[in-house]
C-alpha cells in the first residue's frame, strides 16, 4: 500500500481524540492508520520547546516547510548550474549571474542568486572551491573621530565641493575618480581610474609609488581615450600631489575628496574591492605585469551590473 501523509482534516481528528484521552493504539484503529504513523506525527510536530502539546495547525505548516525544503532545487539539474559555474570562476558575483542569465534568456527556469549561494555551500561542503571565487569580506575599519591628515598639505588643491553638481548625478560621462591599490610591502602598487558613470576602469602598474610613476602612468592611461576625461577625484594621498602636470598634458581638472571620506568615492573603493579578488593584499605585486592589470580590468568591465540592468561596463561605455 502507497504511504500518504496525514492530512489536515485528519490532524485535527488526531488532536481531538489525543486529548480526549485515547491511546495512539486506539486511534490509529479509528483513523485506520498505523500507529508507527501517529508516533511520529507526535514526535516530529509536538510543540517541545513551550508546552509539548500537538496542534494541528502548527503540525500543517511543519510538514508544508519541511516539504518545501527537501524539494528546493531538485528541478535544477547539474548541466543548469554548469553556466554558473564558468562564471563564478570569473568571479562574477550570483547577483550579476542572475541578472546576466535572465537578461540574456539563457535558462527556461527562474534562478535566484540565493539559488546560486545555496549551491556554492554545498559545493563547499562536499569540497569543492567555488566559494574561493566569491567577492571576499571588506577590512573592517576603526572609525577615526577628528582626525588629523597627516599625509601631507598641499596648498590651492581644489576641495570636492567645487566640484560641478552634474558629476554626482553621474549623467554625462568624463567624470573618473582615481586611486592607487597596494600589495604586501609598500613600495609596489597599482593605479586604478573608473569612469563614474559606465563603471568602466583602467589599470596600470607602477614601478612604485612616488609622484613621477604615478603620473607617468596616468598619462598613458588616460592617452588611451583623451577626449573621455574631463575631472578626475582622487583622496589626499601624497603621490597625487603633482596632480597640475597631469591637469596640464591631458586638459582634464582635478578634485581632492575630504580627508578619510571614503564614501565621497565609493565607486572608486568598490572596484579595489572587487580588484582584490584578483590581488590580495597579502600578496605582493611586484612581479605583475601591465598585461596582467589590462586583463583584470577586461574582466570587470565584462561583469554585468545590476544598476545597469545587467549591461556591462563596457557597453556602457563604448554605447553597445
């Protein structure tokens, strides 16, 4: 005889006779069903941690979750997931998976990214190295309350407030902030430029960190597109103090955000985040290539957005 579980309507028979008084033994006889059924009805729907009594109402939504629970993700077959795969290991995240594969109807059932998520922890459970893949947690930051920038003055340095209004709106492109991203030991780093509007970004090695390299370096960067700058917004760091060559070869103005602002670029701080899944910092960058730093940045200029309706970066820029 087919197993069928109890229904709703027998739930509450079971709780009326339970608390008349009857035995297990005596209504599975008056319900017709085994007694090993009832025992571990009780067993697994009493309400242990208040009062151990059995409701019917309670037990219906146990048995409805449990229910929903062993059948989660059993449509999705391994081939379905195989998508998935080659793009977390081009470290794109499950949000920006989702949004890429409904955008591009590559998949004729719904994925959601905690779909995506609750695959990559059973990856991991079973020792896999997918979740290596996964954007890893931000430093956590001690709050600096009246802080003094020691970091060096720099006289007639344009504050981000006289900064026109349209470049926080982000609705014409040519406005980029600029920052540099360290390795393990000081003196070995990287340069990073994003356009504010697309997202896009450019990357480029530095020899180290003093103001000759870094400009040298921008230059060629921003040689690349001239006629697409127009400001750059960079922190207050010392290697940027020689900020007026750059202004004066390359036609663009520069703005300096208020000392440990971070938020003031956030779009600059996210993409050194998403540069670190590439370059720890506990790694040292001194072997890295400027061929190394272009593929990084076609990499995340390839990664859809979700603020652009999952366009790329690239798109965005070049207007595909």
């Amino acid at each position: 005889m087919k197993y069928q579980q109890l229904t709703y309507e027998e739930r509450i028979t079971l709780s009326t006779l339970s608390q008349q008084g009857l035995s297990v033994r005596n209504i599975a006889q008056i319900m017709k069903r085994h007694p090993s059924t009832l025992y571990r009805e009780f067993q697994r729907n009493r309400c242990y941690v208040t009062d151990g009594a059995y409701r019917p109402s309670k037990a219906q939504r146990r048995t409805r979750a449990r229910r929903s629970r062993s059948r989660r993700n059993k449509h999705y077959s391994d081939s379905d997931f195989s998508t998935v795969r080659k793009l977390l290991k081009q470290k794109w995240s499950p949000e920006q998976i989702v949004g890429h594969i409904r955008r591009n109807c590559l998949m004729r059932r719904r994925l959601s990214h905690e779909t995506i998520y609750q695959y990559i922890w059973r990856d991991k459970a079973n020792g896999g190295n997918l979740w290596l893949h996964l954007r890893q947690s931000s430093k956590q930051r001690r709050k600096r309350y009246k802080a003094y920038d020691s970091r060096g003055r720099l006289a007639n340095k344009r504050h981000i407030s006289e900064r026109p209004s349209s470049v926080e709106t982000r609705k014409t492109m040519g406005h980029w902030e600029i920052d540099t991203v360290h390795g393990r030991g000081s003196s070995h780093c990287i340069v990073t430029l994003l356009e504010r509007k697309t997202g896009f970004v450019m990357i480029g090695k530095l020899n180290d960190k003093s103001t000759r390299s870094l400009n040298k370096k921008t230059i060629r960067l921003i040689n690349r597109d001239p006629d697409a700058f127009k400001t750059i917004t960079s922190d207050n760091g010392t290697e940027f103090h020689q900020y007026k060559e750059i202004e004066d070869r390359c036609d663009t103005v520069f703005y300096f955000a208020t000392p440990y602002h971070s938020w003031e670029r956030g779009s600059n701080e996210n993409i050194n985040g998403l540069i670190r899944q590439y370059l720890p910092k506990t790694e040292s960058m001194k072997d890295i290539t400027q061929q190394q730093c272009n593929n990084i940045a076609a990499a995340l200029n390839s990664r859809p957005r979700k603020r652009f309706n999952y366009k790329t970066p690239e798109e965005m820029y070049y207007g595909i």
